[in-house]
C-alpha cells in the first residue's frame, strides 16, 4: 500500500532507493521542522528587543556575519569529508540556540552597567545587543545547514532519480514546517521565547545522529559523495566565488536562486509593517505578531506539503525543469501587480495585511517545492567544486545579498508605506522581466549539457 502510494505521488523507485529517500526525507523533516520552529520567532524576538523599524538595518548586518560564516565554511569544505561538517556545523548550532534561549530567558544575565566601559562601546548600537545576535546566528542557519544538507543530496543523484526524490524529500520538509510552526502558534503564549528557542536548539542537535544512521543504512551514497576528485589540488576558500563569476551557467543559478529573496524581502516587511502598526508595540502586540509570522509559516507549509505532493515530481516530470523555473517568476509577477490593484483601489490596513499574508505564503510555499527543487536538480550536471563551494556562495553569500538589496528598500521607505508600496511593486516587477529572461538560458543550458553529457566543471 505504501509502495502504491509512493509510485502515484514520486513515481517508480526500486526499495533501495526508496530506503536511500526515506532517510533524507527523515532528515529534511527535522531539518526544516528545527528551522522554521525558530525562524518563525525571529522577528518578533528582535522587535521586542530593538524594534522592527531596524529589521533592514539587522538583514544588511548579518550579510557580513553570513560572508564570514561562508569563509570558514568553504574553508571546512576542502579540508573534511561532507558528512563531518555536517555533523560539526549542526553541533555549533544546536549549542548555540541552546545557549540563546537561556539569554533570552534570562536577559540580565548580560546586562553591563551603563557606567562601563563595555556599555560606552556598544552605546551606538540601536536597543539591546542580543536582538542583534539572535538575528544573525538565525540568518547564518539558514543560510549554511540547508545549503549543505542538500549538496550532499545532490551530489548523490542521478537527474532521473532526483526527479523521483526530491518531490518525496521537499514533502516531509514541508511536513516538518508545519509541525514546527504549529507548534510555536500554541505554546509561544505559554512557554515564551527562551524555551522555544532552547528546545529548536534540541531538534537541531538531532541531525548528526539521523545523518550518521544515512551513512550506516547507504553507504553506497555516502562513498560517492565524499571520495570525489581524491587527486585533485587543494582550491582556496576563495574558489567558489571564481567558479560564480567564470561560469555563465552557474551566474544564471544565482539569478535563479536568489531574485526572489530581493522581492520576498520587500513584501514580507510589507507584511510585517502593516501588522505592527495594526497590533501594537505591547507585550500583547508582539505576542499577536509572533502568533501571525507562525501562522503564516504554517500556512506556507501546508500549501508547499500539498504541491510537494501533487505537483513537484508531477511537473518535472511531465513538462520538464525549464517550465519550472519560468513558472515561478512568472506567478510571482502576476502576484505583485494584483497587490498593486488592492492598494490603488484604497484597500485598509487590514485589509493589505492580509494580503501580504496570502502573498507571502503563495512566494514562500512554491519556493519551497517548485523553484528550490528545481534549482537543485540543475547542479547536478556540475562538478564537486560547483555543488559544494560554489553552491555555498549563491544560497549564502547570494542570497544575504539579495535579502540586503531588498533591506535597502525598506529600509529607506520603512516610514512611509504608501511609497514603500508603489516603488516596491514597480522595482519588483522589473526584477520578474530580467529573472525569467534569465530562467530560460539556465533552462535551455541544462537540457544541452543533458543531451550531450557533459557537466560544468
């Protein structure tokens, strides 16, 4: 019966394979679960403690904290096998959201007297510094685990066979999404922000050991991921970039992968500044907008789990991964001049907040299970270098730069809503022409390399 059901929704996979997938799947699900589980508190953690007036200022800040935290990871990257920097990095994490959740529940454990030397240093920087450290270590998880958990994925596939898995994969993420932020929807009243936190950094902690039960059950996979090039000279940290900017094909991976955080970055403050104006700056106000931003994840998570389902595996298979990536700028092009519509015919704030809501799960959720999949499955006619260090530039470093070009747009107009409004809109839609122009060469480019078995190198 489960067999039945895994051919209808991923197609044929021999018990091997299906094995190999239900184990990824198992880790995504943490993975994604863990993420969003805190993620989905991120904002209203740093409102409360600096104000959300300063989200964009935070987004930019942890663009050189993320550029820093990719260095060492390229670096790592060359010198450790795939598998024991995933077991290090989810190590450093888990410690470290463990560590913020005592902070956070305890806050004057970090209070320094205003007389102190310390306190003068610090003095210009807006509300409490812990804000700013919860933001950047998020963004730094985001931007690092992920990326890495699914180059090692991709560097074990076939295109037939990630056609097959990724949808299987990209479900139980999205599955994991919506426990994480369901959770967070009913204790955040009750448990607060410390133990929410401390407990994302428990399920993080989890991840080496489901990645080390992947080794004992596939060995298989992990041989072919970590024995790659064995003769092949030591590259810099520094060689991903080059292969970026070498490369037209990889360039057009990062156009793909990251044009949408620009756009995303600008509705989702949209969102953000509609609600905090329309909940307040209280107590119960923040409370509200914490109850929101996990709504909305959740939201997002159910509309990915049944694309993930229904659509993912169903369009790549049936019209092919270039459809895929133009698909989705398409939609969200689409998207943004209907929310422009609303705002001229004088919809309210609660309306627009709404609005952005419905805007942010519809962007988020078929990036998660259209676009994002059908990204990763274009590294695969690429070598080792490509999926791991080139790749850790454009979901990191690409995609902090993204997020900051869009923090530069509301953060210039985060006074002014209207404009913020026009000028956003206007700018996102010139972004959507230039990204699918874009999405088709990448796509053309993939079905020549597949037709004539090469690879970039």
């Amino acid at each position: 019966m489960v067999s039945k059901a895994v051919r209808f929704l991923w197609g044929d996979m021999t018990p091997e394979e299906l094995k190999r997938f239900w184990i990824l799947s198992a880790i995504f699900f943490v993975l994604i679960g863990a993420y969003w589980f805190i993620r989905v508190m991120k904002d209203p953690v740093f409102t409360l403690l600096v104000g959300y007036k300063y989200q964009p200022r935070a987004k930019i800040v942890s663009l050189f904290v993320v550029v820093g935290a990719v260095l060492l990871y390229s670096k790592l990257v060359g010198l450790l096998k795939k598998n024991i920097l995933f077991y290090l990095v989810c190590s450093f994490f888990s410690i470290g959201f463990l560590s913020l959740g005592y902070a956070i529940s305890h806050p004057e454990f970090l209070v320094v007297s205003t007389d102190s030397t310390l306190s003068k240093f610090f003095s210009f920087i807006p509300g409490n510094f812990l804000g700013w450290v919860v933001y950047c270590f998020i963004e730094s998880f985001g931007s690092i685990v992920p990326a890495l958990f699914l180059a090692i994925v991709a560097s074990t596939m076939s295109t037939e066979l990630a056609k097959k898995g990724y949808g299987m994969i990209y479900a139980f993420g999205q599955l994991g999404l919506i426990i994480g932020t369901w959770f967070v929807i009913s204790c955040v009243q009750t448990l607060g922000f410390g133990i929410l936190f401390a407990m994302g950094g428990l399920f993080i902690g989890m991840l080496p050991f489901l990645m080390k039960w992947y080794m004992t059950m596939a060995p298989i996979a992990i041989v072919r991921s970590t024995n790659i090039a064995e003769n092949k000279p030591e590259t810099g940290m520094f060689e991903g970039l080059k292969l970026l900017f070498s490369r037209p094909y990889v360039a057009g991976l990062l156009v793909v992968t990251t044009m949408y955080e620009i756009i995303g970055t600008i509705v989702e403050y949209q969102m953000g500044l509609c609600a905090t104006s329309f909940y307040g700056i209280s107590p119960e106000g923040i409370a509200s907008f914490a109850w929101l931003k996990a709504m909305n994840g959740m939201m997002v998570g159910v509309l990915s789990l049944a694309f993930a389902l229904f659509g993912t595996s169903f369009l790549m298979r049936k019209f092919g991964l270039k459809f895929c990536i133009i698909s989705y700028p398409t939609m969200i092009g689409i998207t943004i001049a209907i929310l422009f519509g609303f705002y001229f015919a004088g919809a309210g704030l609660h309306f627009l907040m709404w609005a952005f809501f419905c805007a942010v799960i519809l962007f988020k959720g078929l990036s998660y299970t259209l676009n994002n999949p059908s990204k990763e499955v274009m590294y695969i006619p690429t070598s080792n270098d490509v999926k791991f260090k080139a790749k850790s530039w454009i979901d990191a470093f690409g995609g902090r730069v993204a997020k900051g070009t869009g923090a530069l747009v509301t953060g210039s107009l985060c006074d002014n809503l209207s404009a913020l409004i026009v000028f956003g809109s206007i700018a996102s839609l010139g972004l959507v022409a230039f990204w699918i122009f874009v999405a088709a060469y990448v796509g053309n480019t993939f079905n020549k390399l597949q037709a004539e078995h090469k690879i970039i190198e």
